[in-house]
C-alpha cells in the first residue's frame, strides 16, 4: 500500500513552469512578463525571441518548458496552447556595498526574481 497520488495543482487543459533564481528584479521580469501574457505560444515565443530585454531569453527557456510539460505530461496540443498567466516573485537579495566620501557605505542591492508561467488549451481544435 503506498501513498494517495498528489492532486493536480493545476487544471486538466493546463500546465505549467517555474523558472527560480533570475538574476533581475522583479519589477524588469515583470515588463517581459507582460509581453507575453495572454498570447498563443508561437507568437510569445517570437516576441521572446526578437526582444531586446537580457531576461527575455530564460523567460522563453521557461516558457518552453511549460509547453514541454502540457505536451509530454498532460497530453496538452501545442498548436492550441495561450499564455493564460505569467506571474512573476520576489526572491533573494544580494547585498554588496561601495565605500563613499566621508566614511559613508553606498548600498549595492542585486535581486533575484522567478517566474511562473501557466499555459492552457482553447477549445478550438484544428
């Protein structure tokens, strides 16, 4: 006898990815976030793809793996998958410092942020 089977933490038409520990914060991750929200796969994966943002390519390596996952675990179509939310957290801060004038120290804040992208399959079917 084992143990009861963990109940899905998502729906049945979808899937998702956490990409944790990127080196942004969470404010910049968020405007990369908000390309994305909401479009078909193939178009977010362009837009992904042609932005100039630094983050935007481990947002995509995120994006890819919740398309990965809705394909390979969930039985999901990829052809009709939508971006149905992508949300973005706080994680830690690094903090390093700066001597300055007069004895004073500059705070140097590097924040980490993660993100998680849900993708979910329309109705329509090709």
């Amino acid at each position: 006898m084992g143990k009861e089977k963990n109940p899905r933490r998502v729906a049945d038409n979808e899937a998702m990815a956490i990409a944790r520990m990127l080196r942004t914060s969470p404010q910049k991750l968020n405007l990369v976030a908000g390309m994305i929200r909401g479009k078909k796969v193939e178009k977010a994966l362009a837009d992904l793809t042609f932005s100039k943002r630094r983050i935007a390519g481990d947002v995509k390596k995120c994006l890819q793996s919740a398309i990965a996952n809705a394909e390979n675990n969930h039985g999901l179509d990829v052809d009709n998958l939508v971006v149905a939310e992508a949300w973005v957290g706080k994680n830690l801060v690094m903090k390093r410092g700066r001597p300055r004038a007069r004895g004073r120290f500059g705070k140097i804040m590097k924040p980490f942020s993660e993100i998680t992208i849900k993708v979910r399959q329309t109705g329509e079917s090709a």
